[in-house]
C-alpha cells in the first residue's frame, strides 16, 4: 500500500473562501493509500514548505499530491521540497484547485468548490498511484556553437562566445560577415556611422583565435540534439585559396567583367571576382561562377595571371564538411520586401524611386556615389525628397499585417542625413503614425522635424508616377484634410522588413517553427525570447521579427549567455518526461518513427551474437525527444508510452472520474 | 481455371526446384474436395495441390506477419495473391513488415471469388460475390513478381456500388438512436473469439491492444461495453490501412457487419485526406502524417 | 454506480448536472484556463480536466474509456493550428479526430456529446463560454443513458 | 417411464409455462442469419429447420461472462460483495444428441478437484431436451467419435421428430421429473405420429479412436513434424473453442473504476497466442501449431485418460466456424495412422 499525503492549501483567502479545504483533507484521508492529509494557509510559503517537508518525513511519505495553485506555478517549488525531503520529485503531483477551481466557481456556500476539489484531489491521488521514480537525463554536451548568419547580432553572439572560452564557428551564405547593418550609412539615433562601429567587430571576430569564420557556406543538415549537434555544412567554392590570399586587390582590379552589385542593391556594379564591399571581412575575393567566362567557357583567366601570391584555383570544388555543436544560434537576418509588391507607388517602375536600403548606400561615404545623394536616374543633386512610410507594413491586402518597426527611426535619419547633405533640399515625409519609443528615440524624430527642417504629413500616397523629370506623388494629409500633390525629385520607401526567402527550408533543417510571416518562433515570446522549441537552437536578431541595431545586438548577448549557460558543465539535465518503447511488444511499424516532429526515434537493429540481424526496434533518442506524446497514440500495440503523462497514469485519472 | 491451375503449379515446382523459395503459401483442398484451405508447399512434387477458384476467398497475406513464426522459419515464401490481397501486402511493405524482396508474389488474375465458400453452389454468380469484387480495380494485381492467368478487361464502376455502400448511406441517413440500435444490436454478439484480429493481415500487432493489461484499455469481456469498446478502436487502428479486403468479416462467427465501419473509414480517408491504402509501398499511411490545411468543421 | 443511479431516478434535466471530461493540452487550453481562473471568471463546474503535455497525445481510447466511466460529454482541446508548443502535435491529433469523429458519428454516439475545440493560452473568455456552452447543451441531452446502460445489459 | 408425445402446439405452452414458473427456455432461434440458442419466450421465432445452432448450449451454465463478485477499495482494503448465482430452472430444446454429451465433459471439469459453484449451480437445473437428427452435413462426425443421432448421452428427455410434434423419451430421472412436471404438455402419441427417420452421418473411416490415443500418448508424438504441417495454417482466433461444446477454460479479470468493480469469469480460448504467456515474457506454446496441439490433445489425449471421457462430440462446429478450413478431423485421421 502507498503511504500519500494530501497538502489541501488555501492559499489565504484565494481557495478558502470558496473551497473547505479542511473538509477536502479530512475525506482524502478515507481514500485508499492515504496515509496523511492537512489544509494549510499557504502552502508555497517557507513555513509551509517546512511543514512539508516534516510530513514526509514524520509520515514516510511516498507520494505527495499537493491541492494548490496551477501547476504552472509551484509544481517545480513542491517538486523540489519533496526531493530536499528525500522523495523522487516525480513522486509528487499537483492537483489544480485555484486556477481552476476556487477562483472560477463563486458559490460562497462552498459547495460547488468543495465538490470539485475533492473531485480533483482523488483524480490526482489515484493517477500519483502509477507514477514511477523518474530520473533527469543527462546527456554530455559539446562546448562548441554554431551561429548561423554573420550580421551583427550573430557577430555578437559569436564574439560573447568566444570571449567566454568556447569555440565558434559562423556560417555566412555570403562572401563577408557585416549582414544588412554594413550597407548602412549612420545609425539612429547616435548617427555614428555604422561602418565605424560594426568594422572593428567584424575585425575582431576574425581575429580572433576562438572564432571560425564560414564564408560563403551554407547549412545543409542538422543532426542531433543539443548539446550534440552534427552539422553538415557545404562551404562553396569561392576558387580563391584562402591560405594564401593577401586581398591585395590585383584580381578584381584587373578583372574586365562585371555584374550587378548584390551589396549596392543594384545601384553600381561590381567585378566577376569580388569582394562585395571594401570592409569585407574576410577581405578575400570570390569568383562569381554564374558569370565567369574563364569557368563558363575557359576564355580570361587575367585573374590568374595578375595573382601574386597564385592563389585562384579555377578548379576549386564545394566542399561539404560536417561539425559538431552544442548549440545553434540563429542570426539571419531579414530580407527587404521584394520591388514586385509596390506598383502603386512605381518602385521598380520609375528609377527615381528607390528603398530606404538603396538610400542608406546613397547617403554612405563608400557607397556608390561617395555619400552624396544623387538621383539614379541622371547622377544630378535631388532638392526634394518624399520618404513614404509604411511601404508594404501594416497592410494586410497588399504587404504584411505587422510594423516593420525600424522605419519611422531610420525616415527621421534619412531626413536629416538628406537636410546635411542637400542644405537646401526639402524633405517630404508620409506617414500614418510615428512610432519613435526607445531611448532618445523621439527626441530624434523632433530633431528631424524641428532642425532639419523635415515637413511630415499624415496620410497615404495615392499615387505616384512619373512627369517631366518630376516623380510626382498625390497623397492625402489627413490632419489638414486636403489632397497634396507633391513635385518630388526622387521618392524613398521604407519597405517593410520581410524574413528571409529560405527561412522556412533552414526552419526544417533544425526543427523549429515560425509563424504565418514566416519569422521563427520564441519558444514563448516575454519569458523565452531567444529559446526555440528544438532545445539548444536559440534566435537572435531579425531572423524572429523586425528589430533594431540595440536589440539585436542585445539577443547576440543573450543567446551567447544561454550557450554559456548550457556550456558551463560537461553534462546537462532535462527533464526525464520521454517517450519509452516497450522493445517485448513493439512491431517496428514506424508509425512513431514518422509521425515524431523531432525525428527523435530511430529505428534500432537487434542482432543476434553472429551479428545477424533479428529484429527493428523503435528508439527513444533521449536528448532529442520533447515529451509531446504523439508516437504514444500513433502506436497501435502501446509499445510507447510517455514518462510522466502513461497510458496507466491517465487511466487511473479517467477511472477516478 | 484448368490452365491457369496449371500454369501455378509449374511456377510453383519451378520457384521450388530453383530454391529461390523455400515455401508457397496457396490454396489447396479440404479431404471432400468441397471446400478450399490454405495449404503450404514445401516439396516441389506436391505443387499439384495448389488450386486457384472461386473458393479461393481466403486473403493468405496474414502469413506473410510475424505472427507465423512457424511459417517464416520455413525461408522465403512465395505467396498466391490476389490483387486485393496483394494490397494487404503492400501496406506490410509500408509498414516494414515485410520487405518487398522477402517474399515472391504470385500475382493471379481474378474474376471474383465467393463471398463465402458455403455460397458457391456450382458457379460463381455476382449475387454471391463481395462488394469488393463487384468494385475491383486490380482484377490485374499490381505489385507481382509474375503473374498468373489471363488479363482481366473489367472495369470497375466510376463510383462504388453495391450492398455495402448503400447500407453505409443508408446508416447515414438514421438518426443518431437507429445508429447506436443498429451498432449495438450487432455488436451485442461479438463473442470476442478475434477471428476479425487474426485474419486480418494488418492486425499484425504480436500485443493487441486488447492484451494490454497495465492499463486494461480494453475490456475483454464480451459484453456490450467492451464490445463496442473493442470494435470502435479496431476499427480506429485500421483507418486509412484496411483495403476492404473483407476477411474481418467473412470470418466474423457471428456475422457483425464489420465491412460497413470498414468501409465507412475507407471513405472517410478517401474523403478528407484523399488516400486509397494498398497501391502504392512508398506513401505512409495517412494516419501518422498531416497536412497543415486539413479540412474540418467540428473543431470550434 | 450510484452516479448512474442518481442518473437514472432523475426526473428534470434542471436538477441533472452533467458530467463532463476534458482532455487538453498543457501550453495552451491549461494555461487558457488558468487564465480564467486569474482573471476570476466564472464558469460552471461539471467539467473535469485531465492534463496532457499535447492534444497529440489525446488517445481516442480516452473518449471511450471516459464514457465508459460514466461520462456524459467529452471535451477536447488544444493549441490552434499552427501554434503547437512541439509544433505538429495538432495537427496529427486533428487528422485522428477526423477520422474518430466520423466512426463515433457513424456508431451512433450523439456527437453533441463530444465537443473539439481550440482556446489557446489567452482565450480564457473562450474557454468560459466553451465550458458553459458545452454544459449546457450535455445538460439538455439528459445523462448518457444509451451509454450508462451498456453497463447493465449482460450476456447471460 | 413410457415415451410421451408433444405436439408443436403444445411446445408453444410448454415454453409459456416454463417462462410463467419463472423458468428459462432455451431453443433454437434464427438471428443475424444464423441459427443459435437463444432464450424464448414463446415458440414463434423457434426454428426445427437446422443441422446445429451456431453457439454450443453450454452457455446456460458457463456463460460467456459472468460476475463472480463485487468488490470495493477502501481506507480498510477491500470489500468484497458476493454475486448470489441465478441459478433458474433452464430448459434446453432442441440439443443434438452429439452436442447433449457434452454436459458430462464440463461436469468432470468443474468438479474434479474444485467445485465451481458459479457452473455446478446452474447446471443442476439445466435440463436438456435432445432431438435426434434428421439431416447431417460434410462437416458432421458424431459417428467417428462413437456417437449418433440415436445417442442419449446427456439428454434428459429424448426427443424425435414426427410430422406433427416429437415422441419424448425420457432418460434421466430429472428428465422424468421434468416431464410429470409439465405433464399437461405432454400426451399418448397420436395414432400415425412416427418417428422420423434418424440420419446415420458416414464414419470416418481412417480415423481409429483407440489408435488416436496411442499415437497421442506416446511422448515422441509431441513433436511429431504433422503438427505443424496439419495445422500452421490456423489463424489463432477463439472460434473453435467458443462455439466448442466442450471447451471450458476461462479467464478471471477485474473491471471497474478507481474504487469500485466486479471480478468476472471470461471464456478464455487456448488457441490465443497469449493464452499461455508467462509474465517473464516466455510462451511454452510460442507457435499456432502449438496451440491447436494443445487443443487437439485436450479433447483426445487428457481428456479420456484423466476423466475417462471423449473431449470431442462430433458436432463439427469447429469445422464450419474456421475462417481458414482446419478440419479437426484430419488431423483425427492423420494422428490414427
């Protein structure tokens, strides 16, 4: 027979005043197996957890249900005082009667509580009957961390990382670490230029002795679980031997093939062999294969001949190589809404219509134009401007249904960047409201408005088109309530921020989710901002949703704390609640192996001491599985059942009822 | 049927001879030569024993399962197949219960067997034949090493008909009280004896659910609780796998119409996931996989 | 069975109160009633719940076993589509309901009985018109007799 | 006592007075397309049409499931509340001969060392009305086991088809009680009211009883390679055992809720593959072949030697119920050689 004690807490007035919790310990007490029962005014309070911890002790207690709050709230806090006590913590169950009882039926004769309570305490007791000592797994962990994407905020984790003594290993798609913020002129709402701020970063990460830079390479695959991850990643050719490579500059000097710069957003063109902006870290080119005519059709090769040190290599491969991590820190990035999407306002249509992205290289000392603004379409000085905000945000039909949120910020930057430049060029702003919260923040918008002489109205663009030279754009000002027409030499849109075209495929390569935008998701969006749901693969950055410079520099710092945090012992705990295969009664079906979102079951080969193979077995994968509990119902035999939530656990709860 | 009879058993001896199977799973005569068994052939020389006719109801693919350890310490079988029993195959191909190369398939051509044997009197006539044969699509079996007899121009009706499908809409068409009084009528009389379980090759589970006693899900007595328990889930662990082969009921003692709620789930499937189990080795079954816009109505 | 007792020999529907359990998952619908609770809504109190970690985990032997310990409704409920705390678990739980619903339809379980649904962790108003909603219309149906008697009938 | 008649009227009030005194009366009916033994309260849906009713009549004193007690958890521990046995008079009309034997069977089961009252109780007031056959089947092989439609093994009144009505001739002393009971049912029979006559199914003839035994005995046999051509082919289902007049194990299980339950009495059947599962995980009778030796064996090896008595009656029921076509009676033939 058990010895349980029942704990029925009123938690001063909160279940007390509708449930009679001394009623509820005194007729739990009748019940089979109950050996000790009390109502108590506050259960989770350091009295009450002494008490506690007394009764298990006085009464030899071996299981514990305690009738308080939600569990969400103290089940850890009891779990944990069972186990000081000397319990196996899983020998202790929390019956909900608050949250879901007390606090939900008024019936001040409390009755109706009353009954309930008891209801939920003989549920608790008889499904505490079936639980069995559960142990933590521990699963060794590989102090090493990948960072996916090198932008600032991945720079930042990895920097954080390293400084901590771990190894890192970033992987960039592109030919240069730096990301979006390296295209950017100055940053809000300091105006420092962010190549002054971002370069050194970028320097130290390459120099430093704990950090691997991956260049133009990608994700492949992704094995494993954390603190055990292996990680295949293929590392493009770039047919430049990196060992010998000086970024003398020779090649791409001397190289007479051009193409259009990714990096300038089409506003200048760069060489076939390239590095894609004078800061590039590593500063080693790479050869544009699409459009080499020396690989293409073995005509040139000038590179190669001007090349010093020899180091392009025409015959270069893409070299796959796999790693392990313990953790994967995802630091992608954002893309901007695609040309296509802004008819209305002639973006792609009429060349002086350009982002606010094309506009930050226009207004960068070693953009395409040395920082002076100039109209693309004949190189001359534009005196006015019309910033449209909002460019595809907020606009559920035609764009995306959230703010992009550093626009208004980076519109009142571009006014006055444009104010610095062109003094007696007039900026136009549209808008539909400025969101400016954060620090110094407003007073920057102010600014823009109050010294630099930025006219904002409210309203939509209507239209925009073309006219004598002109970009005309007909709006509405909605606070004087007239329609203006504006005579503008160039018009800038603050696109919205969109997540990265390959955000879904590297979402399923690592097993977590993202939402209907295609952001990735928190694990829960206030308490675990930087968690996925896939243990060790942690957000930083855009890549979960529009954010600025201070923000994601502030999630590279936490991602690196929380891989810090999971490299600070050779082994890690977890919670024991997994799935179990009953190796007598499984048929290997692999209905569990399919239907598992974690691909946490294996299908294991018993073999007989010649080695021959005598049966499939489904496996459990420890460190991968989370518990969800699918493969228990897609197991026709039962041959799985899930720890902390069994067949006979549940069973006992439906047949108390 | 003479030549096709013959043209089996020469295929028999020849697999036999060669040693590329060590068994053929056929059909074979009772002692009165009045009745159809399955037989085993071990011995090239009494390949004479298979038959192949209208009796010839009985879906052999259950030996393929690890229940008949017996039969698969004997060595790679070769089994005669029909093509609706071939479908039974193929999901214990999808299921890893057999692999593909593990086993020699028989493919014969059909033109219908009896509903049950104690039916055919002198010839086979459709009255006496199952709703699946009426409705049969793989008269020419599909997954064969080598097929047996002349191939078969039947096409099926666009949409299914028969007996079957008119009692389903018919059940349908009752209130939620007929329904619970027809099922339980029926299910009243299950006497537990399993013939459904065991002559259904996807029943191939060495533990039924209904042997799991820790906790005891389903109730092993036969009353009306645990039979309706126990033929609801059957029936449950059979959605988008059963191929309508019809043995469960065939076999039923005491003849539940177990062909309806088969069936019922069969189109179910069809309907809402757009799968048909028993054609094709490489799609899992519908059941363990999802589609994110999965349409339904009921979840508020 | 007293419960089924007292079912039996009750005459009004006004005095019968339902017994109603619900299976659902920890992150959203537990947590969409927690919320109710500290939000001090009221709701009616026939309905039992059983904590699972997903509604992938809700076995439809839960729903027959319910029943057969006397249930007159079952209720279900989980994280909307797209929202699973492990990602696909509805969704696989969706495709199972699917099917399960149609063969307890077809079996003649009165499908007012059984209610799905998805309230996720900050639709406590949800989940309070959910539960008064679904009490009231099992407590219009009367216990499940059709059910309850199961239990008598026995092969002599 | 002298052979008494009753005519198809009189069955009719028979069954009515029987149902009136509180007793039950148990005939063969038509249901679900197949004719069983069911209980009747009046003879219309009564058929006379019929080789042998689907189920074996043993039902009425070991049924399929019985509650044995009540029990109930509590702070105490268990308590238990005893099922009182419904122990009411039971007429069975309409056995066949073969089938009437096997009555005898259980008996010497359920009372060899234990007596099983839930079984003993009832059968006590079973009172059997055999009709002798008038048509047989393939499957039919009462002869073979040394009985025939004239047999009056087990019968307590035997009865024989005429045109109207049947000539009853009792046998046992309570079939005599039974008949002075009911006397107003019975009367002289009717000039020109013959007996019909009685079919005499074909022996088998390569099937030796005593050989069988012999062969069965010998401890070499057991692993006779036959076993497991004759019968791998059986699909492990329970439809022999449960339509089997004389196949008698059964499972005890609890069912109920958290505090409450009954313990009941299940039919169990040997050919399940669990049947004999040790808990350890070891099965003694790990194949089918296996199991359908251990049933064979049963009926013919430890039956006769432990009760003197035949396992098997010859009603064939096993044959027409196999999904997959065993005939019992092969292996009969095959174990005689």
């Amino acid at each position: 027979m058990p010895r349980i004690g029942v704990f029925v807490c009123q938690c001063g007035n909160n279940i007390e005043s509708t449930v009679d919790t001394q009623k509820v310990a005194d007729e739990a007490k009748e019940l089979p197996g109950v050996v000790y029962s009390c109502s108590y005014k506050f259960m989770c309070s350091s009295p009450g957890q002494e008490m506690f911890k007394q009764a298990i002790k006085e009464n030899k207690l071996d299981g514990i249900v305690v009738s308080a709050c939600s569990p969400h709230m103290h089940e850890k806090t009891f779990r944990r005082a069972s186990e000081a006590a000397g319990l196996n913590p899983f020998q202790c169950e929390i019956a909900n009667i608050r949250e879901q009882c007390s606090w939900v039926h008024h019936d001040p004769t409390k009755k109706v509580g009353t009954a309930k309570t008891m209801d939920l305490t003989r549920m608790t007791i008889q499904r505490l009957k079936k639980n069995r000592d559960l142990t933590k797994i521990t699963i060794p962990v590989t102090k090493r961390a990948l960072v996916i994407g090198g932008g600032i905020a991945g720079i930042q984790a990895a920097l954080d990382i390293a400084d901590g003594g771990h190894e890192v290993v970033i992987v960039e798609k592109e030919p240069s670490i730096g990301g979006n913020m390296a295209r950017l002129s100055e940053t809000f709402p300091t105006m420092d230029c962010s190549q002054c701020i971002l370069t050194p970063k970028m320097v130290e990460a390459e120099l430093h002795d704990k950090i691997s830079l991956y260049t133009y390479s990608e994700i492949e695959k992704v094995d494993g679980y954390i603190g055990n991850f292996k990680v295949t990643i293929k590392r493009k050719a770039k047919f430049v031997d990196e060992s010998t490579c000086t970024g003398c500059g020779e090649c791409w000097e001397k190289c007479p093939f051009k193409a259009e710069s990714e990096f300038e957003l089409g506003l200048s063109k760069r060489k076939v062999i390239y590095t894609p902006f004078p800061q590039a870290v590593p500063n080693i080119p790479v050869i544009d294969k699409t459009k080499c005519p020396k690989i293409l059709k073995d005509k040139c090769g000038l590179c190669a001949k001007v090349c010093g040190p020899q180091s392009i290599d025409f015959t270069q491969e893409d070299q796959i190589v796999t790693e392990e991590f313990g953790a994967i820190i995802v630091a992608t990035g954002y893309d901007l809404m695609p040309k296509t999407r802004f008819g209305e306002y002639g973006y792609g249509k009429i060349t002086d219509v350009i982002s606010g992205m094309q506009f930050e290289r226009l207004a960068s000392a070693s953009g395409p134009t040395g920082g002076a603004i100039r109209r693309p379409s004949d190189n001359t000085e534009p005196k006015s401007i019309v910033f449209i905000q909002c460019a595809g945000s907020r606009d559920e039909k035609r764009g995306v249904s959230y703010c992009s949120k550093i626009c208004c910020m980076y519109t009142a930057k571009h006014t006055m960047l444009y104010r610095h430049k062109v003094h007696d060029g007039q900026a136009y702003v549209f808008y539909m409201d400025i969101r400016s919260g954060g620090k110094r923040y407003e007073e920057f918008v102010r600014g823009a408005i109050e010294n630099d002489g930025a006219m904002y109205l409210r309203g939509r663009v209507s239209r925009v088109y073309e006219k004598d030279g002109k970009v005309i754009v007909q709006g509405a000002d909605t606070l004087s309530g007239s329609q203006v027409e504006i005579e503008a030499d160039m018009v800038v849109l603050a696109t919205a921020l969109v997540s990265r075209s390959s955000a879904t495929t590297l979402a399923q390569t690592l097993g977590i989710g993202y939402d209907k935008d295609k952001f990735y998701n928190e694990y829960h969006p206030k308490l675990k901002p930087v968690e996925t749901v896939t243990a060790g693969v942690f957000l930083a950055g855009t890549c979960a949703g529009p954010m600025d410079i201070p923000e994601s520099v502030s999630q590279g710092s936490a991602v690196a704390s929380k891989a810090l945090a999971l490299f600070s012992s050779d082994k890690m705990a977890r919670e024991p609640i997994t799935a179990i295969v009953n190796t007598k009664t499984c048929n290997a079906c692999w209905d569990c192996v399919n239907s598992c979102p974690y691909v946490a079951i294996t299908k294991e080969e018993v073999k007989d001491r010649r080695g021959n193979v005598v049966r499939m077995l489904a496996k459990v994968n420890d460190g991968l599985c989370q518990g969800c509990g699918v493969c228990v119902c897609a197991c026709r035999s039962k041959a799985v059942d899930l720890n902390g939530y069994t067949d006979e656990q549940v069973y006992a709860a439906i047949a108390t009822f | 049927m003479g030549k096709m009879e013959k043209e089996l058993r020469e295929k028999a001896k020849e697999l036999l001879e060669s040693g590329e199977v060590a068994v053929v799973i056929g059909y074979g005569f009772n002692r009165r030569k009045t009745r159809v068994t399955p037989v085993f052939i071990t011995d090239p020389a009494e390949t004479d024993k298979l038959v192949f006719n209208a009796l010839c109801v009985n879906n052999l693919s259950i030996y393929l399962t690890r229940k008949y350890k017996d039969v698969q310490r004997i060595g790679r079988p070769a089994i005669v197949a029909k093509g609706c029993d071939i479908k039974n195959i193929v999901v214990l191909i999808t299921e890893g219960q057999v692999k593909r190369e593990d086993v020699y398939i028989i493919g014969m051509t059909c033109e219908g067997v009896a509903y049950k044997q104690e039916l055919l009197k002198e010839k086979l006539v459709p009255e006496i034949m199952p709703v699946k044969c009426h409705n049969c699509d793989v008269r020419n079996p599909h997954v064969t090493d080598t097929v047996i007899g002349e191939k078969s121009d039947f096409t099926p009706p666009e949409e299914p008909t028969g007996m079957v499908f008119d009692k389903i809409k018919q059940i349908e068409s009752m209130t939620a009280t007929e329904r619970w009084d027809f099922w339980n009528e029926h299910f009243t009389r299950c006497i537990k004896c399993y013939a459904c379980r065991q002559l259904c090759s996807l029943c191939y589970c060495e533990q039924c659910i209904t042997e799991k006693n820790m906790p005891q899900w389903i109730e092993t007595s036969a009353h009306p609780r645990g039979n309706l328990a126990w033929n609801l889930i059957r029936a449950m662990h059979l959605a988008g796998r059963c191929t309508f082969c019809g043995e469960c009921e065939r076999g039923c003692p005491v003849n539940i119409p177990l062909n309806l709620v088969n069936q019922k789930l069969v189109l179910t499937v069809k309907n809402a996931f757009d799968f048909e189990s028993g054609y094709d080795e490489n799609v899992h079954p519908p059941m363990i996989v999802f589609k994110e816009d999965d349409k339904e109505s009921f979840i508020k | 069975m007293s419960e089924e007792a007292k079912a039996e020999t009750t005459d009004s529907k006004e005095s019968f109160e339902p017994k109603i359990m619900a299976f659902v998952c920890n992150w959203c619908t537990y947590a969409g009633a927690d919320l109710a609770g500290t939000s001090r809504m009221e709701y009616r109190p026939n309905v039992r719940i059983i904590k699972l970690p997903c509604t992938g985990r809700i076995d439809p032997l839960f729903i027959i076993k319910a029943f057969e310990n006397g249930a007159d409704g079952v209720l279900i409920s989980g994280c909307h589509p797209g929202d699973c705390h492990y990602t696909t678990g509805n969704y696989h739980a969706r495709r199972r309901w699917i099917a399960f619903k149609d063969l307890l339809d077809f079996t003649g379980i009165d499908m007012s009985r059984v209610h799905f649904s998805w309230v996720s962790a900050s639709e406590a108003i949800k989940w309070v018109e959910l539960i008064n909603n679904v009490t009231d219309d099992i407590s219009a149906l009367g216990p499940f007799m059709d059910f309850k008697r199961l239990n008598k009938k026995e092969a002599e | 006592m002298t052979d008494r008649y009753i005519s198809k009227e009189s069955l009719g009030t028979l069954i009515t007075t029987v149902n009136k005194s509180g007793g039950r009366f148990v005939a063969p009916v038509l249901d679900a397309r197949q004719v069983v033994y069911k209980e009747v309260a009046s003879i219309e849906p009564v058929v006379d049409d019929y080789i042998l009713p689907r189920n074996s009549y043993k039902e009425v004193a070991f049924p399929q499931t019985e509650v044995i007690y009540k029990y109930e958890l509590n702070r105490a521990g268990v308590t238990i509340d005893p099922v009182e046995i419904e122990a009411r008079e039971t007429i069975v009309f309409g056995a066949r001969p073969c089938e009437a034997a096997s009555l005898a069977s259980l008996n010497s089961v359920f009372t060899w060392d234990f007596i099983d009252e839930t079984y003993t109780k009832r059968e006590e007031r079973v009172v059997v009305l055999s009709v002798g056959c008038i048509n047989a089947d393939d499957e039919c092989f009462c002869t073979t086991v040394n009985l025939s439609p004239k047999s009056t093994t087990g019968s307590d009144v035997a009865l024989y088809e005429t045109d109207n009505g049947y000539i009853a001739t009792p046998i046992t002393d309570k079939g005599k009680a039974f008949v002075k009971t009911y006397s107003a049912s019975f009367a002289d029979t009717p000039k020109g009211e013959k007996r019909k006559e009685l079919i005499d199914p074909e022996k088998i003839e390569g099937v030796d009883l005593t050989k069988l035994g012999e062969t069965l005995a010998k401890t070499e046999n057991y692993d006779n390679p036959k076993w497991a051509e004759l019968t791998r082919k059986c699909c492990g289902c329970g439809a022999c055992t449960y339509s089997c007049p004389t196949c008698h194990c059964f499972d005890i299980t609890d069912e109920g809720t958290a505090f409450e339950g009954e313990r009941r009495k299940n039919w169990d059947a040997c050919q399940f593959d669990h049947f004999t599962l040790h808990a350890s995980g070891h099965n003694p009778r790990d194949t089918q072949y296996k199991r359908y030796r251990n049933r064979f064996m049963c009926k013919f090896h430890i039956y006769p030697t432990k009760f003197n008595s035949t396992g098997c009656v010859g009603c064939g029921r096993c044959i027409r119920v196999c999904p997959v076509r065993l005939d019992i009676t092969e292996l009969m033939e095959a174990m005689s050689k």
